[in-house]
C-alpha cells in the first residue's frame, strides 16, 4: 500500500513539475535509539510538485544522508544502540500537502510515503557485541555476521512554515516524523564466556529489519523566483 501510494505521487508529480523558487537549507535526521545523522550538500531537492488546486499539492524529492548510525528491530538482542552505521541512505518522499497562506506567511502540512537505500553498508561489532555480553551474561563476545541489504519503506508526516522577509526571500522551519523499515537479515555466529571462550554460536536472524523511524529537522531559506510568496516550491539541502 506505502508503495503504490509513492508511485502515485511520483507519476502526477512527474508529469506536471513546476518551480518558481529555489531554496538552501540544513535537514538533518535524529533516528530512533540510532545517531544523529547529516545530509550531503549538495545532494538534496526536496518540494518538487504540483500544485492540485489552491489548497492541495502534491510533491516528490530526493536527499542523499550520511547516516551515522541507525538501529535495528525484529531480533533477539537489546537494541540500545545502533547496529547498523555509517552508511550512505538514498532518501526519497513523496506526499500530500495542505497549504495555509497568509500574507508573507505560509503553513503546510503534509504526509506521504518514502522509499530509501542504504549503500556501503557496515554493522557495528561494538554495540553487537555489547548486546550479546548482556543476553549471554558473559565478559567476553565476539560476532562474525554477513548481511542482506534490501530497500525500505515507510510513511512521514509534518509541518513547514515559511515567514518572508522580503517579497523574494523567506526563512523555512520543517519537522517531520518518519517511520521506515527495511529487511536485513543477519547470519553468522558468535562466541564467548566469562572465564573461558565456548564454542560458536549459530546465528540466524532471518526477520532482521533496520528501524527508519526518528525525527527530520530542517532550517532553510526560500528564494522566490517570481516575486511574493511562492506557490509552488523547489527547495534543494
């Protein structure tokens, strides 16, 4: 259903893509149990669409982040920290959006769907082995896993309010809630013991999945092309 949705977004967006203001701005990702995360500059274009009607648009976007750590669900093991990290994730919304205008101010709200891809994927022995020494009860722990990466999906929703300083500039705050997930699963084996080393135990965690869910923040600055507040917007981070 998350899937269909994007793809609907995606193809009205894409046939009738329309700008009339540019835009710079910070975003950056707070995920769940996870570390805070960055975006590339200038890897990001967020707010590309189409206006429905005077109310309603419809917008898609991309943004590459440098993911220092997200955290992973499904699986045996306390999840206090992140598992996975760092990485580089493709990041790619697409949603509906309510608009409010008032003079030199507006206000959206939106939600949709996303899809996103971690690429140079690594696991974090540190914080795996510390969930193990905590399950097993033991002093010493060591992990050898391989993993399956796989696209996620997921759903978001938040608020943007620009205030326009001048009729071609405005200052944009944008928070959002993302909840993703995609399937990893994690083979391999792990050792250890308190006062001697046992022998390896079979890992097999086939419902493993990385936990997308955290916090968007963004601050960013609104060039308006055509003079007055924006209807339509193009916004690259």
């Amino acid at each position: 259903m998350k899937k269909s949705v994007l793809l609907l977004i995606f193809i009205a967006c894409a046939n009738h893509l329309s700008a009339q203001s540019l835009g710079l701005s910070f975003s950056y990702f707070v995920p769940r149990n996870g570390y805070f995360s960055t975006p590339i500059s200038p890897f990001s274009f967020r707010g590309i669409g189409v206006d429905v009607n005077r109310l309603i648009r419809l917008q898609i976007g991309a943004s590459l982040y440098r993911m220092s750590g997200l955290s992973m669900k499904d699986l045996p093991l306390q999840n206090k920290a992140p598992f996975v990290g760092p990485n580089f994730t493709m990041f790619v919304p697409g949603e509906l959006v309510f608009k409010l205008n008032g003079k030199g101010v507006t206000f959206d709200i939106k939600g949709g769907g996303f899809f996103f891809y971690g690429f140079s994927q690594t696991l974090n022995y540190g914080n795996i082995d510390r969930a193990v020494r905590e399950k097993e009860g033991w002093a010493v722990a060591n992990s050898s896993l391989s993993f399956e990466n796989h696209p996620g999906f997921g759903w978001h929703t938040g608020a943007e309010l620009t205030v326009y300083v001048t009729n071609q500039v405005g200052v944009s705050i944008e928070t959002n809630y993302l909840a993703g997930q995609s399937k990893m699963p994690l083979t391999g084996s792990y050792s250890g013991g308190t006062t001697t080393i046992g022998a390896p135990t079979p890992v097999n965690y086939n419902n493993a999945k990385i936990d997308f869910t955290g916090f968007e923040f963004s601050l960013g600055l609104i060039f308006n092309t055509g003079g007055g507040a924006p209807q339509q917007k193009k916004r690259r981070r």
